[in-house]
C-alpha cells in the first residue's frame, strides 16, 4: 500500500517496520547493545578449563552461565548443544549479560536425554536480573525452551523453539520483559500452557515473533497468552498461524489484568478463535484494546469468551479499526463474536467485517445496551437473530479489497470505507505504519478509513501484499 514515491518500502518494508518506529508504537522497551564487558566464546570442541577466549573457548554454555557477570558477552559457536543452561548471575542497568549465537552461525540446545526439571526450561532465568538471550535454536525440551521466571530486564530475542512439551518461551512473574522477533514452533506438545506465555509480568512487549505449527498428534493450544495478572503491556507485529487454538488470547484468569494494547498483529489458519478475550476464572479484564489487527481463515476473528466460570468482569474494551474477514467453519463462525454478558463500556468502532461465515458482528441483544458500536463496515450480514450493528455504519457493503483471493486486505481507492471512519480514538497509523489520515481518494478530504488499512492514493499505486512481519 506504498507509493511509487516511497520505493524505500518497496525493498525494505521488513527492515523499517521490524526496527520499531512505528509512530504509533510509543514503545518502553528496546533490546540492549552489545555491552563493554568481558567478552568469552564457546565451541564444542572447546575445554572448561580454557580461559573462554576465541582461541581457547570453553565447551559448555554453563560454563559461561556461571562466569559470565555484568556487562560479559558470550559468543557461541556452531554446535549443537545437549545440556540445561541456568545463569548464576544477574547484569545490571546498562550492562547485561548477554548470551548469543557467533554472527552468522547456527546454535542449537537440544534437550535430547537432558534433564528437564518441572516448570524449568533448558535456557531457564530465575531470580535474576538484566539478561539479553539471543539468536539460539532450543530444541525438542521436555518442559519449557525458554524461560524466566521472577526476574527482571529480561530480553528474548531472535530465537527458534521447535519440540518444547510446554511453551516454547515463558515469562512468570517478571518485571520489563521484551520478547523481539522470535519464531516458535511446535509448542506444547503436553497438555498446557501455550506457544509463548506472559504471566503476571509488569510490563512487557511481545513483537514481531512467528508463532506457527504444532507437532503431530498433539494438542498445540493456543499461539500467545497474555494472562493472569499482567500488566502495561504491549503485542504488536506478530503472525501466528496453523496452530489448534486461540492465535492471540488475553486472559485474566482470576487476577486482575489490564492495561494491554494488542496492535498490528495478524492471525490466520486457526480452527478456533483469532483473537480472544477472556476472564477463565473471574478476574477482572480491564482498558485492553485491540487495533490494526487482521484475522482471516479461522473460525472466528475475535470472541469476547463468557468461558469457564460464572464470573467474568469486562472493563473498558476497545476494539477499532480491525479487519475480520473471510472467518468461519462448517457452516459456523464470525467476525466480531460476544458471548460474555458481564461488559461494561466495550467500544468497537471503525471494523471491517467481511463475508464471515455466519455472522459479522454478534451479541446476546439484552448485553447491547453495554455496547457502544459506530462507523463499521459489515459485509454479508447472515445471523438476524444476534447480528448487531452500530451509528454510521455501512451495512451489507463491500469493502473493496485488492485481492481477497491472496488474502491482500489493502483497500482499493474506491472502497467504501476509505475517508468513512470516526475520528474518535483513532490509531495514529495503520498495519503497515502508513499515517492516518490521509487523502486515499483524492477528493481533497483526508479521512479516517475503516479497517486496518489507511490508503494512500497516488497518481501510481504498488498493491504490494501484506507484510509478515517476524
């Protein structure tokens, strides 16, 4: 959706959307550069009585996980990898200890015939602090890959979990968690837990990861979660696809979780929902919201879930400028689903709901009253019985997409939607960061449109497809 003027978008859409400037982002957490410390190595052929130099490396990670301290680095070599790395110290601000894969080189941990205790992982973090862990393959785990727990500053980032019985990377009861541009695949082969798991963590961002397949044979649950009493938070810029639950579940569990913005994410392939929001045993879910999302190919695009308990409290939802469409199984699913009753101020205003299966945008008509719904774009109406619809909306309307064939939810500059959004909360950007407002139709009015694109008009237009962005 760039201009032939930006061709810079052209060859590195990746590279300057995965950089985090998106104006949007106001982002509070950023990887830490390599620091000034000690640097050490280690290779498999290497021996723990060497001093860890490039010449002289040690032969296990463990050996740098109890020598590292504040400010080392540890460079590790080519390899595979068959042990559990725990460190023993803590980095401190401004000086992490950061443990990574030789430039350019393949590091594989692989928990083949390696001891895995319970509620541990083969990289595991507890109690400690300011710990950058990068660019490492951990593989076929018998509990966690990776894992921090009750720690803080606390970096994941460029790494690939393939085989782990629980999830592929977990953090529980931390502090300034950033979990960057990882890919996990094959999580959860047991029966919990999900592909990546935030838990009671304050503050933390979970971004551009791929979070994709399950093992055969296997449960696989859900792709992210945030649950339990997490807060301050932000997951934006991920894919999660062909997994057998929910792609991106916010759930309060029976803390109290708030405060999450949940942006720039797309979800597709799923036999469940897209997105969900959840209290599974009555905690409170309060000020979450959900925008420039797309979900395509699931069941259902976003459930607000009534699942699990009697209580389920819902504050202060937002759910704007989203694009749901083509959702839906078996004669059954949705765009936008409600099945809680317990809401209370739930804004959704400024969606694209198109041709889901059953319906496009659906609730219990007693719960409507706790629903404040403007300027959508529904296409495809077919559920008289619980379809609802909001002040300005457009109704059994195309939206015009470039080519839905290929999954490509740009906006053609004829849409509807373009120039027919409320202003009112509006993202200062859409999915691909482009600026909103703008003039997509060249009538001299620069509009919000609806949905996650904001088009751009020019004299030459590129309809380049949606960037994945991991």
């Amino acid at each position: 959706m760039k201009t032939i003027a930006a061709l810079l978008w052209v060859v590195l859409p990746v590279l300057l959307i995965c950089s985090g400037n998106s104006p949007d982002a106001d982002q509070t957490l950023s990887a830490p550069a390599t620091p000034e410390g000690g640097v050490y190595y280690v290779a498999p052929g290497g021996d723990d009585a060497n001093p860890g130099t490039l010449d002289y490396p040690w032969q296990t990670i463990q050996k740098a996980a109890t020598t590292l301290v504040a400010g080392d680095t540890v460079y590790i070599r080519a390899g595979t990898y068959f042990e559990q790395v725990i460190p023993q110290n803590s980095g401190s601000s401004g000086q992490f200890i950061t443990y990574a894969a030789f430039p350019g080189e393949i590091v594989t941990i692989d928990g083949t015939g390696v001891e895995t205790p319970e509620y541990t992982g083969l990289f595991y973090i507890a109690d400690r602090n300011y710990i950058r862990v990068s660019g490492l393959r951990v593989i076929h785990s018998s509990y966690y890959g990776i894992v921090a727990e009750n720690s803080s500053y606390i970096t994941f980032d460029h790494n690939y979990t393939y085989d782990t019985y629980s999830s592929g990377i977990s953090t529980w009861g931390n502090s300034h968690v950033l979990v960057d541009s990882n890919e996990v695949v094959g999580a959860c082969t047991g029966t919990w837990q999900e592909h990546i798991s935030i838990s009671n963590t304050d503050t933390f961002e979970v971004r551009y990861n791929h979070v994709h397949d399950v093992m055969p044979g296997t449960n696989g649950k859900e792709g992210m979660s945030i649950k339990d009493a997490s807060i301050h938070g932000k997951v934006y810029g991920n894919e999660v696809n062909n997994i057998n639950e929910v792609g991106i579940y916010v759930d309060a569990e029976a803390e109290h979780l708030y405060d999450v913005e949940v942006y720039g994410n797309i979800v597709h392939d799923i036999p469940a929902m897209g997105f969900a929001l959840a209290s599974e045993a009555g905690g409170t879910l309060e000020n979450i919201r959900l925008y420039n999302n797309i979900a395509y190919n699931n069941l259902v695009g976003l459930w607000l879930s009534a699942c699990c308990s009697d209580v389920h409290p819902f504050n202060d939802i937002t759910i704007q400028n989203n694009t749901f469409a083509y959702n839906g199984r078996e004669g059954w699913g949705g765009g936008i689903g409600i099945e809680n009753v317990q809401l209370q101020n739930i804004i959704i205003r400024n969606n694209i709901c198109s041709q889901n299966i059953y319906g496009q945008m659906t609730a219990e008509p007693a719960i409507l009253s706790q629903i404040h719904a403007d300027h959508n774009l529904t296409d495809g109406d077919r559920d008289p019985e619980f379809e609802f619809y909001g002040a300005n909306d457009l109704i059994d309307v195309s939206p015009a997409f470039v080519d839905s064939t290929v999954w490509n939810f740009h906006l053609l500059v004829s849409s509807p939607a373009v120039d027919a959004g409320s202003t009112i909360g509006a993202p200062a950007t859409d999915y691909d960061s482009d600026f909103r407002p703008q003039d997509g139709d060249d009538d001299g009015s620069a509009g919000f449109d609806i949905g996650a694109d904001e088009v751009a008009a020019d004299t030459m237009r590129l309809y380049l497809p949606l960037v994945i962005r991991h």
